[in-house]
C-alpha cells in the first residue's frame, strides 16, 4: 500500500514495493502535489511496476486523506483503471455514480469501511454488497475486541464457499490476526504496509513482517497456531523469536500477537471445544500482563511449578485441554546455572514482584540460600513467609555478601528509569555475579557498574530468551535455535 504524499515519493516507494509486494494499491488521495483531473498523470505512477495495481482515492469520509470533488475523483479512478491499472477501488456508497460512468466491471473493487463501530450486521452488508457486480468486494470494519474478528473470519469463509474474491478485514491492534490469517482462509490480499509509519488504517503490519515474519504466503487452514495472549502486546519480542524459530525448523506453524482483554471471553470463543466460533488448530500460547494470574480458572490443568509459583505464562492445547506452565522459573534459571552451581549460593534477589516469585522460587528448588530486599517490607512479607527467606529492607543491601545478586525490579529500563540502578557500588566490591532480569537495555546501568567492578554480569535478554526456548519445546516437541531466537529479540527490540 502506498501511502506517500509526493508523486516523486510514491514512484520511488512503487519501485520498491515491485521487489517485496504481489500486488501494489495506490493511494491517490495522500499526494498533495497530483493533478486529479488529468487522468493520463496515473502513467507515471503505474508504470513504475510490473506488478498487478489497484488504485484508490478514497472518499474523505471513508478514510480519505483530502477532499476531491466527486465529478473528477470518479472519473479518474474509472477512467483510470481501463487505461492504467487492474482494478479501482470505490465504496459501495459511490455505486450508483459509478455505475452511470461505465466501469470496466472486471476491474471494479466495491468496498465498504467502518471505523468507528465493530460492525454488528456483517452477513447482511456482505448480502448487499455481493448485489452490486464487481470483481471484487471488499469490507474494513473496526475491532475493539479480539471477539470482533470473529465475524470477520466468518464471512470469508461463507465467500470460500460462495466462490467470491473477497477481502475481509479488522482493523485496529485487536484485528491484526485477520490481516496475518485472512490470506490463509481465502482473503484475495491482505494489506501491508512499508512500516509502521506508513500505515494506511489502524493496526496494519508492514509487507516485510507479512512475508518474513509471519510467513503469510505459506500459512493454510492446517497451519498450526500459537501467539501471545496480553494487553498490551504489540511492543512483544515473543512474535519475533518464535516465528523465526519456526522458519527455521521449516514448521508449518505461526505465532501471533494477540490483544485480549477478556480472558473469560477468549476462552469461550476461541478455545472451548463446545462454544468456540474460531476454526484454527490452536497448539497454544504465551500468557503476559494482566492475565498470568487470571486465566489460572479457566485452564483445565495445571502443572506443578505454575501451580506452586500461582501464575502461569505457557498454555498448551493438548486433547482439546488447556494445560497451564510456566516457563519464566526455569528460563530464569538457566542463564544463571550456565555460569554456576547454585546449590548453597548466596543470592541476594531484589524486588517482591511477580518475577522474583519465579526467581525465588527457582533458586530454592536448586537448594540456594536466599534473601530478598524490598522497598516495601509490609507488601512484601507474605512472600518472604510463604517461601520462609530473609526479608530485608533495600538499605541493608549496600552490606549484602551474597555471591549473586538478582534485580527484579524495573529500575534501569527504557522508559522508566534509564541510567538508574538500585544497586549501591559498595555492593559490588566482592564482584557478585550480577543478573539483571530488565533486557531494554541490554546493558542496563546496574550491569555496567557491575562490569566496571570486574563483576560476571547476565542481562535478562537470557532469560527472555530461554523462558521463549522452553515454551516452544512444550508446544511443538523440538528444541530451536536459541542464538537465532535471541537474534530476532535483539532486532525486534532494537538493541
Ligand atoms: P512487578 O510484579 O510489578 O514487580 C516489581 C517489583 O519491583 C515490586 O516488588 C516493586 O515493589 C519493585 N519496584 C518497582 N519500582 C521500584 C523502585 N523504584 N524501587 C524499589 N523497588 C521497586 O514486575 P515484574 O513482572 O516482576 O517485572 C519486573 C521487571 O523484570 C520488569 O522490568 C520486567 O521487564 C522484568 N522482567 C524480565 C523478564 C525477562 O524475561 N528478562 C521476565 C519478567 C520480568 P512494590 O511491590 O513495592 O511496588
């Protein structure tokens, strides 16, 4: 989709587009330096590419960027598919007009957009829009739900079955599984985008993540399926290393991101074998913020640790059962173990939240002694007496000895507190192995002092990395490449 506002621009973006796309759509209403009345001016976009092209110069309440006098921007469109292009793009809304211009049918695309509302009547605008010919009929309607896709999914099939060329999306963060899957279940295209700021409507990927990432060209109704459930989810590396892990053991599965905000609702939905809508073979998935501790009742097992540690961050789908794990205990632990023995080590952990529950918990079910050193000794003594360590307050730490020092918290990630650690140099003399579970940066401030003092230093990219490894191995039997996961990590956060 070329979504550029200067002729010169959008020859450039075409030419580019020729090499990553398999079809190419003009945005003709984002140019602000196009002269809409000469319809022979399109020639010096189309002929940037052998590509098939759709032209479109959208209606400004359809989404348009500018508005355009309908007595030139119709003709121009019509006039210039038959001379220039393969298809027009116009909104059921402008049929009639249409019609009375002539179109060349076969190159008609019939579209309608939403995005304001999730539509409610999908069956009955996909019945209305089928009456008007074209070659081509098209919907983008709003998701604000994961739910709302459903519908979605639901006319592509009925347009499988009806033998229509059809393309049906959900725009927004929730509907991006349409934009991966649509293809898959019979969408004619899907939409990408060059990148994120060149998108054309909310939620759309860019070409490069269709094709690389998600691998759309080779995905089918048989394509194994897995994701990460949250909300937010779009800022997650978790798509990016485990799609590239799948590439390359050449598995015909996909990971995608998936923002759910009702985990009660997604259950019911997509995975409940008597009430689901969703027609996919779901293997599993990653469970992040809010729902580790949540989805807990609705899982039909749980295994040990994840029943112990009370938050589960796997589901596998195994016999139709939802099976809770949690891989965050032992994908903690192993950077560490690479480095060391931890029975009868020293491990001073920092911070009493959700994560240093694994890590505690990790540590002593490798027979180390630990302490934890809080901000807040009230919140957090219930978790020093349920696993029976030392509490102790965050001033104490300057004197700790503990051979290993674990940060938990957040301080010293992007976006929070950059360049701020919490750990005093003092605590560094006697060179501890320092293991900061913050991965953004790589090189947090607390593990370049640590560096400096001539510290062993593990940044929590280990940790993300190996927790991802050991959720792939209980999904799909087979251990993947964790240098390239972590790779793909580094890539997709930037670092
Ligand atoms: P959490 O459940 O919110 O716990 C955070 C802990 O840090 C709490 O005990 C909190 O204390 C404490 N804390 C927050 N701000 C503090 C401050 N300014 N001074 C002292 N203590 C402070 O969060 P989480 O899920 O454990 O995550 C914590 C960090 O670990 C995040 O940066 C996260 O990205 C990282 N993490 C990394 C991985 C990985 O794979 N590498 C995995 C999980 C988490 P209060 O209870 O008093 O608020």
């Amino acid at each position: 989709m070329i979504t550029e506002s200067t002729i010169e621009a959008a020859r450039l973006a075409m030419r580019r587009a020729t090499i990553q796309a398999d079809m190419i759509e003009i945005r003709l209403d984002y140019l602000t330096d196009f002269d809409f009345s000469r319809v022979e001016n399109l020639q010096t976009l189309t002929a940037e590419t052998t590509l098939p092209t759709i032209i479109t110069c959208r209606h400004i309440a359809e989404g348009g960027k500018q508005k355009i006098d309908e007595a030139i921007r119709l003709p121009l469109l019509i006039e210039g598919a038959k001379r220039y292009a393969d298809f027009c793009d116009i909104e059921a809304a402008h049929y009639e007009e249409t019609i009375k211009l002539q179109p060349d049918i076969d190159k008609l695309i019939v579209s309608y957009h939403d995005f304001e509302e999730p539509s409610k009547n999908l069956p009955e605008i996909y019945e209305q829009l089928i009456k008007l010919p074209a070659a081509i009929h098209k919907f983008a309607v709003r998701s604000n739900a994961i739910g709302d896709t459903l519908p979605v999914f639901k006319i592509l099939e009925r347009a499988r079955h009806d033998d229509r060329k059809f393309i049906a999306i959900a725009m927004n963060e929730p509907g991006i599984i349409t934009r991966i899957l649509g293809c898959s279940r019979g969408s004619f295209l899907t939409y990408g985008s060059f990148d994120k700021a060149k998108a054309s409507a909310p939620g759309q990927v860019t070409i490069d993540e269709l094709r690389q990432l998600y691998r759309i060209h080779q995905l089918t109704d048989e394509t194994n399926i897995t994701g990460i459930i949250g909300n937010p989810v779009s800022h997650s590396a978790s798509p990016a290393m485990h799609n590239r892990a799948f590439a390359a053991l050449s598995l015909d599965w996909v990971y995608l991101p998936m923002e759910v905000s009702n985990i009660r609702a997604f259950f019911e939905d997509f995975i409940k074998p008597h009430s689901r809508r969703m027609n996919w073979k779901l293997q599993g998935f990653s469970v992040t913020i809010p729902h580790k501790i949540s989805i807990m009742p609705f899982l039909n097992e749980i295994n040990r640790t994840a029943g112990q540690i009370g938050a589960v961050n796997t589901v596998v789908i195994r016999d139709d059962k939802a099976i809770g794990y949690n891989t965050d205990v032992d994908g903690a632990m192993q950077p560490l173990e690479k480095v060391c023995r931890l029975a009868d080590q020293s491990c001073a952990v920092i911070g009493a939240g959700g994560s240093a529950r694994a890590v505690i918990f990790g540590l002593l079910e490798r027979q180390a002694k630990v302490s934890v050193f809080a901000r807040n000794i009230e919140k957090a003594k219930p978790l020093a007496d349920e696993f029976a360590i030392e509490l102790l307050p965050l001033d104490e730490l300057e004197k700790t000895q503990a051979s290993i020092l674990i940060n938990t918290t957040p301080i010293g990630m992007q976006g929070h507190s950059i360049d701020s650690s919490i750990v005093p140099l003092n605590a560094l003399n006697h060179q501890p192995i320092v293991y900061d579970l913050v991965y953004n940066p790589l090189e947090t401030r607390l593990l370049k002092d640590a560096r400096e003092a001539g510290c062993q230093t593990i940044s929590g990219l280990e940790m993300l990395v190996a927790q991802a490894g050991l959720q792939f191995k209980l999904w799909t039997g087979k251990t993947p490449d964790l240098e390239l996961m972590k790779t793909a990590a580094l890539e997709k956060l930037k670092l």
